[in-house]
C-alpha cells in the first residue's frame, strides 16, 4: 500500500509540475515539451528532490514511449509520402546518413566519442528532427501547403519511418566487436521476418477482430483492444531483441491501414498525452543544470555545431534536388533541430552502456536547447533571406537560366496571368480558359504544370515572387493578374513586385487568413478574396432564399459585405485593429520607417493627393503619430510633421521615395520684374 501511495504522490507531484511548466512555456509561444522537461528538473534529484531517478515513475514514462510510437504509427501517411516520393525518399534518406556520418564522424576524429558504434548512435540522434515542434510552427505560420512546408514534411515522415529501424539495428552495436557484423544481420532478419508478419496480420487478421469489436459499440472495449494491440506487440518485440519502441510503432502502422485508424487515434491520443507527459518529464529528472552549467561552453558549442551543420546538410540535398536556394535556407533551418524522439534514442543508447552519463547530458541539453530555438529558426529564416537577396554574392549564387514563357508567342498580350496553379489556381485557369480569356499561368511545381502542355494554355516555371519571372510575363499588357500562392510571403513578395513594375495593374490576391486582408489591399491589390469568408456568404445566400428573401436584396447584402472588405464580417474591429502584426504582416518585405520632417513635399497632403504608388511604386502601410499606429491607413488620411511612415517596397523604390517623396519643397518662385 506504502509504494502504491508513493507512486500516486510521484504522479501527482510530476503531472502537477508538468501542467505549470507546460502553461508558462505556451504562453511565452514555446513547445509545451519544454515545460515537461523543465518541471521534471525542478521536481528532481537536482531541484527540489520530491521525486527520484528511480521509481515506478520510470515504468509509466515507458508506457509513455509506446504509446507515443503507437500513435505515430496510427498517423502515419503513405499517401503524403508517396506524393512527394523523390524529395521525401531521396532527400530524406540522405538527410538522414549525412548526418550520421558528419555528426558521428566529426564526434569521433575530435575523440568526444570513442568508438565508432558510439558515433553512430550519436549522428543518429542528431539526424531526427522534431516533427511536433515543426508541424506547430507551420500552422501557426500558415505554411504547411507553401513549398518549403510540403518538403519540411515529407523529410519529417522518413525520418519518423526510419526510428522504427533505428530502435531494431542499432541496439546491436553495444554487442562484442567480433559478433556485431552477426548481430546486425541478425537484427535485420528479425526485422524483416517480424514486419512481413506483421503486413499479413495488419491486412487479413486485424481487420475483422477490430470490426467485430467496434460493432459491440462499446467504447471501452475498443480502447482497451488498442492498448492490448500496442503493449502486446512492443512486449514482444522486447522479447524477440528489437526493443518496445518499435513494437508500438508497428502496431500503430496495422491501425493506420483500417477504416478506423481515425476513431482509435482519438480515443488514444488523450491517454498518450498523459503518459507522454510522464516520460518528457522523467527526461527533467535526469537533467542536472549544475552540470550544463559547468560544461555551457561544450553546450553552446554543440548546439551551434549541430544547428549550422544539420542545415547545411540540409541546404546541399534540397539545392541537389535543384530546389531554389531560398526554399533550401527555409527548410535547412526549418529542421535543423533535435527531435523529441532523440530522448528515446538517446535513452536506449544510456542503457545499453555506449552513452556514458556526461554524453547522455550533454545531448539531452543539446536536445533541449535546439528545441527551444527551434520556433525561432522558423521566424527568422524570412528576414535573414530577405537581408540576403541584397547581397551581390546571394544573387549570384542563386541565378537561374532566363526563364521562357512554354506554349505563347513572343507578343502576348491582352492576357491574364494567374500566379499559383494549386487546387485554387486550376479551377480559375479552367474558368477563364472555358470563357476564351488568354492566359499565362506561373507555378514552379513542374508535374502540375503538365495539364497545361497538354491544353496548350502558356505558362511560366519558377517562383512568382521573383523579379526576372515577373518581367517575363509581359506584365504592361496584361489586363489583369490573379494570385493564388499558398505562401503568405510570397504572395505580399509578388503583389509588391508586381505592381512596382505596373503600378496600374488590375491585381486579385487570395488571403489565407483574416489579419492578411487589409494588408494585402494596401499593397495594391484591387481584390482580396477570403476563402472562408465567401463559403460563409454563399451559405448565407443560399440560407436567405431559402427563407423568402428576394434574389435583389440577397445579393444587395452579399454584395455589401465584399465591398466592405468583409468588415462587417470580421471579429470585433478593437479585438482586429489591436493584435495585427505589422511585422509579421510586412515579413520577407524590404521595408524602412522615414519620419517626415516640416519641409518634405507630401506634408500636408492626403495619401490619395500624394499618389506615392503611381509615382514610386512604394506603399505605406502604417503611420506612427505620436505614439499611436494608424495600421493601414486609407487614402483620406493626411500626412503630418513628424509621421513616422512604414514603406515597403524594392530597394530601387524606397531609393525612388526617398529622392522624390522626402525631398524638400521647392521654395516659391519669384514673379520677373
């Protein structure tokens, strides 16, 4: 009864601490996993000593472990594998043996390593990536369907896939040297042997059992058979020499393949987070900060070794790949963390001897550390690209052969260029197409633009956003042009480029989420179309009809609302107006702030009066009067002395603005005598 009030007094103790840590490092918009291993290292032998190193904790973080690998089975996609197949298998297989080879090499010939199965265990470690903390940030970014986010997440899958493999093989290496080379062909016998069974299982047997059980309409006895399937097989992998993590993987990868792979990583997924939890925060127990502290240099000198030599890894494959270089920057420093399943390596490597206690510290801080840089890698990488491209040596590392327009004549005109051929940009090109407007379409995924060979519809391949692309679509003769990228960045790059070469141009954007909107009208665009926002008004118009309201007046109101800008529509315009982030919304843009002194030209003048597009090509999209931030300001608004004004725009037109905008009033001319 003694232990058993122990082992509740430890699970509260740990859970309650997880639960603070966890809620600190969320609101200061960092991965939750943070605060587990934070509070874990209060709580410990380290901290405050209410729980030990030792104890039943430890048997709940491994039932943690299994569960974390079952769920990660179960949310396993072939099918997003096999449709980035070249840069997920190719790249990622790469990504993966580059660094185990660099990391675990240079480990060894600088001796911080001893032996070569030490070093390969090492670059392992270091090879997987956090696809929690990565997949996280893109959301919040909204970039998972950008290019950089499709090919983040096809290396994430494969390495995801090759964990299984590494917790089989790699034990094997702590085995005599004379027999490994027999232990390895062993363990992969083993492999082979258990996941061709398992195939078989998870396609005949599994499925019937588990529809016979989900048919009784119990839910207990469903999530109970999904725990039974997952500690059951991770047991017998332990007894077979493969190790448990890789049982619970494979489990989960026999759910992913029935219909009801969604309902059981529902019902799962909460019992994972609980025990997860334990197991990130036995990982704090272990964690001595004295000894981080005392060994800090090695510690700064490790993470930046690993995060600089990761993503260069990284940048050579994708560039090899013949990615642009700036989608290779994106992603090389998008990834080039250590993961959370870097612990459970790293936990097999302590207990099977090859980490000795100050390695196993010392990469479980490394770990730690990258993790927690690993959100702002992703910020940064935008600006860092954007100081870049002003860099002669950057541009001519990145200069590409001229682009040619494929399937138009030199003369285009009268045409519509549409930027983006995603699910968006297909169904406006076979639109216009139907109704006979010419077209030019840009996109740089080449198996989408394949449809338009075959229609004989010209198209451009590269990246909209860049400035030589642009000039190749006859912009000056166009009648107007539609974007429809998923990358935010992109899509303000383009607008703005585009227009500072045609300033009258009709162009149509489509936003991705709400604070983009506004935004996107001060950059130019003469429409911004919220995906959202138009199925709620065409919902609502089908609704209105439906109840009796006449055609006129359903479309009166839809109408209102989209010359409105959907304002009306919006969350509460103080809520709006208030957590707008100008420096996220102008991100990946050059942009300056110029304070206008009592002498330049446009005081005094509204910003319609002034015309600073059509005579520079460059916006203004916020003015700072005395310490209060006019966001977007309307054409109406008139400038002051002392306005501090946002401008984007190119280099070439914020050289334009400061030379004619910001000059001085020429003083009155006096009348000849």
């Amino acid at each position: 009864m003694a232990n058993q009030l122990d082992l509740i007094g430890e699970m509260v103790v740990v859970l309650g601490a997880a639960t603070l840590g966890g809620a600190i490092t969320h609101r200061l918009r960092q991965p939750v996993l943070l605060g587990y291993l934070i509070s874990g290292i209060v709580v410990g032998p380290a901290g405050l000593q209410w729980v030990g190193q030792s104890g039943d904790i430890q048997v709940l973080a491994e039932i943690g472990v299994a569960l974390l690998l079952f769920a990660l089975g179960v949310e396993f996609s072939l099918r997003d594998l096999l449709r980035m197949r070249t840069i997920a298998l190719g790249g990622g297989s790469l990504q993966i043996f580059g660094t185990i080879l660099l990391g675990g090499g240079l480990a060894y010939l600088t001796g911080w390593v001893e032996s070569i199965p030490q070093a390969l265990f090492l670059g392992a470690v270091l090879s997987l990536s956090s696809t929690a903390v990565v997949l996280k940030s893109l959301i919040e970014r909204n970039e998972i369907q950008t290019s950089f986010g499709q090919i983040m997440l096809a290396i994430l899958i494969v390495q995801d896939l090759s964990l299984g493999i590494m917790l089989a093989i790699l034990p094997t290496l702590s085995y005599p040297q004379q027999t490994i080379g027999i232990s390895i062909a062993a363990a992969i016998l083993k492999v082979l042997l258990f996941l061709t069974v398992s195939a078989i299982v998870g396609k005949w047997s599994l499925p019937p059992i588990i529809q016979k059980i989900v048919r009784t309409g119990s839910s207990e006895l469903f999530l109970l058979s999904l725990l039974v399937l997952c500690l059951g097989i991770a047991n017998l992998t332990h007894t077979l020499g493969l190790g448990t993590a890789m049982g619970a993987f494979v489990a989960g990868l026999m759910i992913s393949n029935i219909e009801y792979a969604d309902h059981a990583l529902d019902r799962v997924l909460p019992m994972r987070d609980v025990f997860a939890t334990l197991f990130f925060a036995s990982i704090g127990l272990l964690i001595d900060p004295r000894f981080l502290l005392a060994h800090a240099v090695t510690l700064l000198g490790l993470v930046t070794v690993v995060m600089l030599g990761k993503a260069a890894i990284v940048i050579a494959i994708i560039v090899g790949f013949r990615y642009s270089l700036k989608t290779a920057i994106t992603v090389g420093f998008g990834i080039n963390q250590i993961g959370e399943f870097s612990f459970v390596l790293a936990g097999v490597a302590k207990s099977q001897g090859l980490f000795s206690e100050d390695l196993y510290g010392l990469t479980v801080g490394t770990t730690a550390v990258t993790l927690l840089m690993a959100p702002f890698m992703l910020k940064i990488a935008p600006i860092g690209l954007r100081y870049l491209e002003q860099s002669p040596w950057f541009n001519a590392l990145t200069v590409q052969p001229e682009p040619q327009i494929v399937g138009a004549a030199a003369d285009l005109k009268d045409h519509i260029v549409v930027a983006g051929y995603g699910r968006v940009g297909q169904t406006l090109v076979r639109m216009l197409y139907f109704q006979g407007h010419a077209l030019l379409v840009i996109d740089n995924n080449e198996s989408a633009l394949g449809s338009l060979r075959q229609q004989g519809i010209p198209y451009l391949f590269g990246d909209a956003s860049s400035p030589l692309i642009l000039e190749k679509a006859h912009l000056p003769q166009a009648k107007s042009m539609a974007i429809t990228l998923p990358d935010p960045i992109a899509t303000r790059l383009t607008i703005a480029r585009a227009l500072s070469l045609v300033p009258d141009l009709d162009v149509t954007v489509r936003a991705h989420i709400n604070e983009e909107i506004e935004s996107f009208y001060q950059l130019g665009a003469n429409e911004v179309v919220q995906p959202e926002f138009e199925a709620a008004l065409e919902m609502g118009a089908h609704m209105l009809l439906k109840l009796g309201t006449t055609p006129q007046a359903v479309q009166q109101t839809v109408n209102r609302y989209r010359n409105g800008r959907y304002r009306d529509i919006l969350p509460a315009r103080a809520d709006y107006w208030g957590w707008t982030d100008l420096e996220t919304m102008v991100s990946g843009l050059n942009h300056q702030w110029y304070t206008l002194s009592d002498n330049c030209s446009i005081v005094g003048q509204t910003l319609a009066q002034s015309n600073i597009r059509r005579h520079t090509g460059a916006t203004i999209m916020a003015i700072d009067r005395q310490n209060q931030v006019l966001r977007y300001p309307t054409g109406e608004t008139c400038l002051q002395v002392g306005d501090r004004l946002l401008v984007v725009g190119t280099r070439e037109t914020l050289q334009g603005f400061e030379r004619t905008v910001l000059a001085p009033m020429q003083p009155p001319q006096s009348p000849e005598s």
